[in-house]
C-alpha cells in the first residue's frame, strides 16, 4: 500500500532543516541537507506507520492544502 503525507520543513538558525509529519504523532527529523534529511524522513515514517499497524490503528492521511507565509511588520 502506498501512504502520502504532507511534511513542514522549516530551517533553524543554524542551518539544519527540521522535518515534521502532522498526521503521524512524534514523526519528525532532522539533518543538516535536504539530502540526508529525505533519507532521514523515508526512514522515520516508515517506523512511525510500523507502530501505528502495531496497535492496529488506522494510519492518518492527508491531503495537502496549501502553504502560506505570513509577512506581519511590527
């Protein structure tokens, strides 16, 4: 079966890009490229969705919507 999630990157002040799923509880990475952190995330939700089958549940989706970013000059 093939599961599709929507995954927010953001980047920190230091560089590193942090990954997280939503809709899968504690799934999230992080590394310092977009490279290792598309392995990292390959990774992560697939042991994520292993534990979710483990307690028989059902796996959440979603369906993406969109992205906005807000420009608010205080």
């Amino acid at each position: 079966m093939t599961y599709h999630f929507s995954v927010i990157i953001t980047q920190d002040k230091d560089g590193m890009f942090i990954a997280h799923v939503p809709t899968l509880r504690g799934c999230h990475t992080q590394a310092k490229s977009l490279k290792v952190l598309n392995k990292r995330l390959q990774e992560v939700i697939a042991l994520c969705v292993e534990v979710e089958q483990s307690k028989k549940q059902k796996i959440p989706q979603d369906k993406f919507v969109e992205v906005r970013e807000i420009a608010l000059k205080v």
